[in-house]
C-alpha cells in the first residue's frame, strides 16, 4: 500500500487525506505516512530482520537504547477560549476584510520602492488621489474601520504578547493571549522561550521552523 501511495501525485494523496477526514498539510512524505498509518500499516523494519547480538563476542544491548526518547512536542494550533460575542466578532471582521480595498501609496506604479512601503496621505493641491479620483485608488477612511470588539486580535482569536526572554512567558495566559517573539531576539534565547512556552502551553505565534 505504501508503494501504491508513492506513486500518487499530491493532489491525489490530499483527495484521500480530505475523504478520510485528515490533514492535507505537510510534505508528500508526510502525507504518505500519514495515510500508511491511516490504513494501519507500519514502514518500520520487522525486529526478524535485526540481528540480535552474540552473547560469545560479548556484545550486549542496554535496554536504554532500545528505548524511543520521547520528543517534546510542540501543539501548534493551540485554540483560544472565546465567547459567543468574540467569535461573532472575529467572523464579521473577516467579512468586512474580503470588501476593504487595497490602499496604495500615490504613484506606487510609477516608482519601484513605493509599491513596496505602507500607506502614506496624498498631499498636494491638485493631487488626483487626494481628489478622489476613482482610478488612483481608495483612500484611508474611518469608515473602513473593522469592529470594536475583534480589534488587536490574531486571526486566530488570541491577543499576542510580546516576548523577549523566557520570563516574559510567566504573566501570559495561555486560554486568551499567545506569544509574538521579538525580531531582536537570538536563537539561543528563542529556543529556551519555545521550550519554556511548550510547558506552559503557550501559543508562539511567530515560531521558526528551524529552531
């Protein structure tokens, strides 16, 4: 079954994931795996194929190294608990997203770093966006505003904290607030602050794959 699932493209793999309810993320290795273990096979090596060790040449095997060492796993998609009110307002606010136009800069077309940079007022007396010319784009307006109630929230719910030492992790609580690393922070203190988060069950949501 394993070789059958190797010969299958993504796309057909991620079909047969969704028809069983799984997950469709990951690479095509993990998505192999992920049916094989689905179907209730296993790619590891029978213990008939390993030799076991002589007890003449004086080899022996430690029991610790037999035993898996157990991972600690990281629970990515950690989810807040919201009220009714919240939730509400998260799925409004998302709604209210998918109408808000695109605010570009003046010119961002003509000049290269200007498609590139965040949102300036148009100044000038005859300047056509400040207009109001339909074809120089919209502007930034109070009425684009989102709702109240979902304001300063991540996408997922939980309202982000920065960090920048593993102490910082102590006054979050992991049910309404998640941890945004700060970008000055190094990888040697990122990786106490994501071993420290693991334990405290604490939502990083800035985490690099890497570390």
């Amino acid at each position: 079954m394993a070789e059958e699932y190797e010969s299958m493209t993504v796309a057909q793999l991620k079909e047969l994931l969704k028809e069983q309810g799984l997950p469709v993320t990951g690479k095509k290795a993990d998505l192999v795996a992920r049916l094989v273990e689905a179907s209730g096979e296993t790619t590891e090596p029978e213990m008939e194929d390993v030799e076991a060790p002589s007890e003449e040449a004086g080899d022996s095997w430690d029991d610790e190294d037999w035993d898996d060492e157990e991972e600690a796993v990281y629970v990515v998609k950690q989810k807040p608990v919201l009220g009714e009110e919240i939730k509400e307002a998260l799925a409004l606010r998302a709604a209210q997203k998918e109408k808000t136009p695109s605010f570009r800069r003046t010119e961002w077309f003509r000049y290269k770093r200007l498609s590139h940079s965040g949102w300036r007022a148009p100044h000038g007396m005859d300047n056509k966006q400040r207009r109001n010319y339909k074809y120089r784009g919209s502007l930034v307006r109070i009425g684009h505003g989102k709702v109240a109630a979902a304001r300063y929230l991540h996408p997922s719910g939980f309202r982000e904290v920065m960090v920048h030492n593993a102490s910082d992790l102590e006054t979050i609580d992991p049910e309404t607030q998640a941890a945004r690393v700060g970008a000055t922070v190094g990888g040697r203190k990122r990786e106490h602050i994501y071993s420290r988060a693991d334990e405290l069950g604490i939502r990083v949501l800035n985490r690099r794959r890497d570390v």
